[in-house]
C-alpha cells in the first residue's frame, strides 16, 4: 500500500524551472506546494564548485536524467521498429533541482509575433498551399503582445543579458531587428563574444546582414534582482552547458524562483522520488500523483487539489498516456485523441566550418551564449514566394567552452586520417583554429510524427516508455540548403583559409546531439478539438491538470525554447494565483 | 537473409567450444586470408561466442530457425549490478599506473599497442602510451564492465537483417526486434555488450587477425605492420556513424551484416579505442592519462581555470599553464577566486531535500 500524505493544494512533476516559477507566485497566495523530483538535491554550493571535469558532464552525462531506468524510443516513420535510446545522444534531458535548465546553455530568446501567428501567416502571404503536405502546423492560443509583459518581467526577474532591437517600435542599431518590440532594454549589457564572432559579424554586415550578440540567460555583470539577490557576473570559464554554474551566474529555477519559493516555508521538495502517473476520482478530476521514493522503492501517494506537469516534454506527454481511468481511456486530456499530436525537434547543424590557419582563437573560455546571431533568414525575415520551404533558421558564429574530450573527435576538418601522425598533427594545428558556423532551424509539425507509448520497452517499473515516430521531410532538408548556402557566403567573406561544408541535412538519428528542445505532444490551442489544453496549459479534460514548458509549443521555432516556457509560467502562473483557486476545477479563459 | 541465418547455424559449434577453438579451426596456421573471408570468419566466431555463454545450446538439427539471443552480460536478468545509480564522481587522485586492475600483461601490451597506433608520440612528442591511456583504460573498466555512464539496458537487443523482409521467427519464442542491416546506424548504440566483452573479445579478433596476416601477434609486429592492422580495423566495412566528439559520443557498438551482432566490428572496436584514447589523452589526468598534462600542452588548453576575463577572450592565445582540477584554487562564497569575488551562490545558506 502507498504511504498517503496529508494532502496539498498543488503537486507538481519534477523541480525544474517551471514547477519553481509556480512555486513560488502560488506559495506567495499561501498556497502549499509539494514538488516531486527524480533526481537529486543540487545547488551551486558546494554541488557545482569543483565540477570542471569534462569526463563527468559532458561525455558522461552526470547532470542527465538516468537513462539507465527510463529512455524514450524512436522510429522514423510508423511502418519501421522502434528502438531505445540507449545512450544520450538526440537531446539530454536533466534531472535534480533546476531541471535541465541547471545545465542549460541559456540561450535566451523570446519567440517573434511571428511564431506565434504561425499558419495564418503563411496563408495569408502566400495561400494553403504553400504549407507542406501533411503539415498540421497552428496558430498558438496567445500572442507576442499578450506574453511581453511576462517575457519582461522573467528578464527582468533574473537579469537576463543582451542588447535591444526594437524598444516599443523603434529599431535600435545592433540589436535584432526581427524581433517583437520590447516594452524595456535588457536589464543588463550583452556578454562578451568568442573572437571569432567578431570576424563573422563583420563579415556579415559588409553582405547587409544584422549580426546582433545572443540574448542570454547568463548575468554579464554583478546583478541584484528584484528581490534583493546579488548573483556574480560570468566568469566565462569555459564549463556552462551540460554544467551547473558555480557562481550562480547561469540563471536557472536554481538562482532565483526555487529559493524564494522555499523561503516561503510553503514549498518542500522530494528528490530522488519519480512520480508513476497522475490518480484519477471517479469524475475524472485528478486527485495528486503516485510516486516511488528511488532510495527506498516505497510507493507514495501525494493528494492535491491540483496537478502539474512540469516534467520535461516527453516526461510531461508519457505521464498524461500513462494516467489512464473509466473516464479517461486513453489518458489525461487524450478524450479526443490530441495527446502525442505535433511532435517536433530541431536542426541544429554547423553547415560550414572553416579553419585560420596559425590563428589562436581562446575558444576554450567563454560559453555558448558568446556569440554574434542574425534573424536575417528567420521565417518571415525571407520571402518565401520563391523558396521550396517555409520556415527559417537563425545562423550564429562560433561559441565558446570548447572542451578537448568532446571536440578532437570531430579533426581533422576537411579530409584526412581520423588517427595516427595525420590526426595528432590536425590536433595541433586545427584544435583551437577551427570555426563552425551554426544553424538552429524551425521544425514543423506534420501528421505522421507524434508521440505515443511503445508497445514492447518498458522503465524499469514495468511502465511503458515514451516512442516518437519523427523524421526530417523535404521541407527541412531545402531548408538546410538554403542555409549552407549563407554559411558557405559567410564563411568566404570571413576570410577562412580552408573551410569544409556539410552539403546535405543528415537523416534523422537518435545518435547525434541536435537540440534537447523537442516540443509538442500536449500542444495549447483555442479548443478542445485541436488541442490538449487552453492558453494556461490547462487541460481540456481534466481542468485541475495543467502542463507546463515545451510539450505546450504547436510547433517548434529555430529559436531556443526556454524564454517562452519561463513567459507561459509566469502567465498560467499569475491566472491560478489570481482565478483558479476561487473557482478550482473550471476552465480559465 | 534465411540463407545467411542456415550459415550461421551450420558453423555454430554444438557444445562446448570456445573462440580459442574456433580460430585454430577457423583461420589457423599462417594461411593469410583476404579482408572479406577475415571478417565472415570472424563473424563466426562471435556468434559463436554468443552462443557459448548459453551453455544448454541444443545441437544444430534441433535448434528453432532462429535461436535464443543468449543474456547480455549485465542485463538486468543476470548477475551484474541493476540500474545504475550515478556517474562515477571525479577521482580525488589518479589510479596507480603500476597496477593493471582489469588486463592481462598481454591484453594490456596489445591496448597500448593499438593506443599508441592510434595516437602516436615519442618522449619528446608525448601521444597516448606516453600520457598512460592504458592507465585510464585499465581502470575504466575494472569497475561496473566499464560502463561509466547510465546506458538503458533493458531488452529485447536489435537484429539486423538484410533483405525485404525480417525472418520469421516462432510465436512461442523470445520474439527479437528485427531491423534492416543499414537502417540500424540510425538508432545509435544499441550494443547489448558490455565494454569488457567488447575489449575482450576485440582484442582476440585483433590477434586472431594478425596471426593470420603476419603470423604474429600484434605486439610483435613492427610499427608499420602494426598501422596496417589499424588500418584495416579503421577502414572495416560496416556502417558508421559519426564517432567521437560532442555529436557523436563514440561508435557504434552494434553489429553490422558480416559479424553478426553479438561482437563488437573490427570497426566499431576501432571506434571505442579512439574514443577512449581520446577521453585518456585528455580527460583529467585524475582519471588515470594525460599524464603531467601532456594533452592539454599538446593542444595549448589550460584545463581546469575558475575563470578568464572578457580581454582574454578578445585577445589570441594565451600564456595560461595548464592546470588538473586538483590544482584549482579553493573556492568558497565572498572570497576571492582569480581575480572576481565570489558572491554567495544558491545552496550556502541551506540544503533543502536530500
């Protein structure tokens, strides 16, 4: 029998950044809140203050979910088997409090109104039919206007880094001008960029392009947040992404929301306890979920009044098919068949590489966020009449934090003999002379890639794994070629003495990192009947339930999605603090 | 792909037998062979091998078209540790390289043979028998069958097959996954082996080999001959993806059409070698290589710093030593690190959960 616990007024799935954000606007209406964490307890000290060992974080993976207990599997297409991921390659989940986004790269962006006006603007311009075959891509249920406040507000709230682009309409030189008007400048000064940005940014304004420094989630400075914090600036060390930050200067749920929600004395944590499936009454409400403290493999029982899901995407869609009762056959919010619909990744590819010859680039300090980025080929930036695609991608220098373990694989670049003299050789005087140019790319939604549970793999409580049925289509593929052809243009005018390209997007695999932003799965829509949840993330049928992050996305800009899932938070997050409670179990409009 | 399955039966040996056995059968004496009969022979041998471990293997008229896929060592069926619990925390000092934990002498010769093949050097120009590889090898896998990360290891494991459809297989028996031969490099690893029996059994293959070729063991062949042989595993036939570096995280353990998948390739040994003479040769010298640095010299890196200053990223190169994580300044909220004070982070003040 489970061990019941007195009931709470919310669980959630999971410590990571999102459950912190709720976290603390709900314990702040004295709310009493419970978080149910797979992995450890972490924080910046003493956890990450000697954790510069590549071995550790970045080949082994010490921050990642324990894939050993539960992976996902993954098939191309629904004709072919499915097979797990045995060994983290696509995308790299966390675990323990933070999340993954105590390992994150902090790439900071805020979707453009584009994204959010995704199908009507295709249709409008150019007509149905220029959408894809098969392409279920939709509208979101909210807009940029409607989320800038919340963007603001979170950037402010964790003194995110950057230079503005546009400040309430109007442009301002060097920033991005594509995206959606800002109600306020960054809180604080952009990072410092790797020295060969520098070269690709002007490389890229004598084409007329508009490099601008990535937008981030790492402070540039000392920064004292609203609440009377005082976090360091960067150190650029070198060891950000797949790491914790030893100074706090990565924000993530652990430097800022967390704490002030434990502040609180409302909010308590179990780590190292993995929730099994949300309990469903006889109405088909939830009742709070069930979970296996890891240590003991005890089973416990938390009641609440409400349930969030603020897993990771696929941890989110697997739980929703897994919680099953009379009412919901096919799980929480499938009543009409919407879970595991618009499954999505990313390409994330370097499409040319160039190498400068006798230069010594430093590319070992720094971070991922130290970079010059252009818009200039994001979606609506392009026209498209043209074009065999829709879509875009944005296109950034080379970043920072070049670690030996991971990288002397990749040498020699161009050809030559991957070992002995040739290869030691290329070591030398490739190691840190090499320069990718890097692509992050939109990836649509179509019909036949979804999520769903595989009928043959299970975790190791016996409970099915998550599958997802993906592969890249035509339209991907001329996106990639339309953006090699940039790079290769770029590259040229940056001077390389040598480079390589990558002529073609690589087929799909489970092997080679792309991006951990896989979205959709419990997409948010204007109706139960083309979606799991509204614009809360609250879901059609079973109004205590709500979903938070990615899983929400309809579809999946070239754009790093941890911005938007921090805004989306902070707006389901001010509608249950200010309406839900008063009237608990009723949809929010 | 039936026909190729009758084959395998036909030279799986009845009963007892052992690798040992099936060479001296196989490819004995100093008959060279050429590559492609090297690798169908070899791909005898490991299903041989495959089979051995199920030691109730019935004699080949009675056995089911498709036999039994015999248990991983470190499924979690048998003998070995369950789920595993955590990454290996960083050392606090390196193994003693005067101790072979895992390795025979021999082995542990052929490894830094092939290491040193791989990533060549000199006293002067130090490469991996010089860094101490085998150090770092040797200890990797003297703990857990060398996993040192999580690996979902659950099965059922993947077939390949090659053709239009799978094999049929009997409704009352283990029902493998069947995949098509070259779709399988797309799903990444999917070895059911653990890093112990792929060095194990890839170092045996590796002599088999040169015996056969040069009628002598790897070790007692001259450099050059030694290079041919890696080149010869480098060059395999076998589809490979991407090994190595951030993308690629090592090859592709699995088997391709020739072996058979229950060894490693001559090919993906070759993956996992350079991918542990990387990690060796440039991981922390805590862990066993890079020893006095010469790694991070070689490439110019200065390893573990707690911090660089924007005008050293605006600046080329460095005149930064490189430095372990051992030799790292301590490190505590409000004192002073390099040249930043360092302010109190999440987690000093309190520890919340467990």
């Amino acid at each position: 029998m489970a061990i019941v616990h007195p009931k709470v007024d919310v669980v959630t799935v999971g410590a990571g950044w999102t459950a912190g954000i709720l976290a603390w606007k709900l314990t702040n209406e004295g709310r009493s809140v419970v978080s149910i964490e797979q992995g450890p307890a972490q924080w910046a000290h003493p956890d990450f203050a000697w954790n510069h060992d590549s071995l550790r974080y970045s080949t082994r993976k010490a921050m990642m979910a324990n894939i050993s207990q539960e992976s996902w599997t993954w098939r191309p297409d629904a004709r072919r088997p499915s097979l797990p991921m045995r060994r983290f390659g696509a995308f790299h989940p966390g675990h323990g409090i933070g999340g993954s986004a105590a390992h994150w790269s902090a790439m900071l962006w805020r979707f453009t109104p584009y994204d959010f006006q995704y199908r009507s603007y295709y249709e409008e311009r150019y007509g149905e039919g220029k959408l894809p075959e098969g392409s279920t891509v939709q509208d979101w249920p909210v807009t940029y206007e409607e989320l800038e406040p919340y963007y603001d507000a979170f950037e402010y709230d964790i003194g995110a880094s950057g230079r503005a682009g546009n400040l309430e309409g109007e442009l301002i030189p060097g920033g991005n001008p594509f995206e959606g008007a800002r109600s306020r400048p960054f809180p604080n000064p952009p990072l410092e960029s790797t020295l060969p940005s520098y070269t690709f940014a002007d490389a890229a304004r004598r084409l007329g392009y508009h490099p601008f420094p990535q937008p981030s989630g790492i402070l540039s400075r000392a920064y004292t947040d609203p609440f009377g914090r005082t976090r360091s600036g960067c150190l650029y060390c070198g060891f950000c992404t797949r790491f914790g930050c030893e100074v706090d200067a990565k924000s993530t749920g652990l430097t800022t929301h967390t704490p002030l929600a434990l502040q609180s004395g409302r909010y308590e944590i179990r780590s190292q306890s993995k929730v099994l499936q949300v309990e469903l009454d006889g109405d088909g409400m939830a009742t709070g979920l069930t979970y296996i403290d890891l240590i003991t493999g005890e089973e416990h029982f938390q009641p609440a009044e409400l349930v969030i899901l603020s897993g990771y995407t696929l941890t989110n869609v697997r739980l929703l098919l897994l919680s099953r009762s009379r009412q919901h056959p096919d799980g929480v919010g499938n009543d009409r068949g919407q879970v595991g619909r618009n499954c999505t990744h990313q390409i994330w590819e370097n499409p040319a590489t160039g190498v400068f010859d006798g230069r010594r680039f430093n590319l070992f300090m720094g971070n991922t966020s130290t970079i010059q980025v252009l818009y200039d080929f994001y979606g609506n930036a392009v026209d498209h009449g043209d074009l065999d695609f829709i879509g875009g991608s944005s296109l950034f220098s080379t970043i920072g934090e070049r670690e030996p373990v991971t990288s002397v694989g990749n040498l020699p670049i161009g050809d030559g003999k991957r070992w002995g003299r040739e290869w030691k050789e290329a070591m030398r005087r490739q190691w840190d002379s090499y320069v990718p140019i890097t692509m992050q790319g939109e990836s649509l939604a179509y019909r036949q890639h979804f999520y769903d549970l595989d009928p043959i793999y299970k975790d190791t409580h016996d409970l099915p794994l998550l599958r997802f049925t993906f592969d890249w289509t035509d339209n991907e593929r001329n996106l990639y070629r339309f953006m090699r052809s940039r790079s290769e243009e770029i590259m040229r005018a940056m001077g390389a003495t040598s480079s390589s390209t990558q002529e073609e997007l690589p087929e799909y695999n489970l092997h080679a990192y792309k991006s951990t932003h896989m979205t959709g799965g419990a997409i948010m829509g204007h109706d139960p009947g083309d979606s799991v949840t509204n614009r809360y993330g609250q879901v059609w049928d079973t109004p205590n339930v709500f979903v938070t992050g990615a899983a929400l996305y309809p579809q999946n800009p070239g754009a790093n999605p941890t911005g938007t899932l921090a805004a989306l938070a902070y707006a389901t997050g001010d509608a249950l603090a200010a309406r839900y409670f008063r009237n608990p179990d009723e949809m929010l409009d | 792909m039936p026909d190729d399955l009758d084959k395998r039966q036909a030279e799986t040996p009845g009963e007892s037998g052992s690798m040992g056995d099936a060479r001296s059968e196989g490819n004995g004496g100093d008959r060279r062979l050429d590559r492609r009969s090297f690798f169908k022979a070899t791909g005898a041998l490991a299903v041989a091998a495959g089979l051995v471990s199920a030691c109730d293997t019935p004699t080949p008229r009675e056995q089911p078209p498709v036999p039994p896929r015999p248990l991983p060592e470190s499924a979690p069926q048998s003998r070995v540790p369950g789920p595993f619990e955590e990454v290996p925390r960083t050392p606090a000092q390196a193994p003693d390289p005067a101790i072979l934990e895992f390795f025979s002498l021999q082995e542990a010769r052929t490894v830094e043979a092939l290491a040193a093949t791989i990533l060549p050097g000199s006293p002067d120009d130090p490469g991996a028998r010089e860094a101490g590889v085998l150090n770092y090898i040797d200890h990797l896998l003297s703990h857990r069958h060398g996993f040192a990360e999580a690996i979902y290891r659950l099965p059922p494991f993947a077939e390949p097959y090659s053709g239009e459809e799978p094999p049929s297989t009997p409704a009352d028996g283990p029902q493998p996954v069947w995949v098509q031969a070259d779709e399988l490099p797309r799903y990444g690893y999917q070895s059911s082996l653990t890093p112990r029996e792929i060095y194990r059994r890839g170092l045996q293959m590796v002599d088999s080999y040169s015996r056969s070729q040069y009628g002598a063991r790897l070790t007692d062949l001259s450099e050059d001959d030694q290079e041919s042989v890696v080149e010869t595993m480098a060059d395999s036939p076998g589809e490979l993806f991407d090994g190595g570096g951030v993308r690629g995280q090592g090859g592709q353990l699995g088997g391709d059409e020739e072996t058979g998948f229950h060894a490693p390739a001559l090919r993906e040994f070759f993956e996992v070698l350079r991918s542990h003479v990387i990690e060796g040769m440039f991981a922390d010298p805590l862990y066993g290589g890079n020893r006095d640095l010469v790694g991070w010299y070689m490439l110019g890196y200065p390893g573990a710093q707690r911090a660089y200053t924007p005008p050293e990223l605006r600046t080329e190169g460095t005149t930064r030593e490189p430095q372990s994580i051992a030799q790292l300044p301590h490190f505590h909220p409000g004192q002073p690190a390099n040249d930043h004070v360092i302010l109190p982070v999440s987690g000093s003040d309190r520890r919340e959960g467990r």
